[in-house]
C-alpha cells in the first residue's frame, strides 16, 4: 500500500512543478513566499514545494522516510 501512496505523491509533486504557471495563475502571489523568497518567491515556493513532496513520496515508497523518523526520534517516544 506504501508504494501506491509513494507513486500518488510522486505524481502530485510533478504535477506541481509542471503546472506550476497555472497554479500561480489560481492562487496569485503568496504573501509570505514573497516576504521570504524576494522578488518571483512564489516561483520559487511551488518549485520547492513540488521537488519536497517528490522526494517525500519516493521516501516514503521505499521506506526510508519511516527509517529515518524511527531512528532521528525513537528517543522521544
């Protein structure tokens, strides 16, 4: 079941990145992204955003996501 999630959030993050105009276009400029980011942050925000939610997938499909939540905070549990 983890690698159909993985592969759904992978879409969803390249999806991001490759419709990115569009999505700038809908939501218009993000306060804070421009705050942060300077001048064309939200650019920098979607692009951000869809390479995190790619990499999070891929890790959570291989199961290194899970490893590296179990060992950085098992001590608080």
């Amino acid at each position: 079941m983890q690698y159909l999630q993985g592969f759904i959030g992978m879409v969803i993050g390249l999806l991001i990145l490759v419709f990115r105009p569009r999505i700038k276009d809908f939501t218009g400029d993000i306060g804070f992204a421009e705050k942060w980011f300077g001048s064309g942050g939200t650019w920098t925000f979607f692009i951000i955003l869809g390479v995190g939610i790619f990499v999070l997938s891929l890790m959570w499909a291989t199961g290194s996501l899970q490893s590296f939540m179990s060992s950085k905070f098992s001590q608080f549990m």
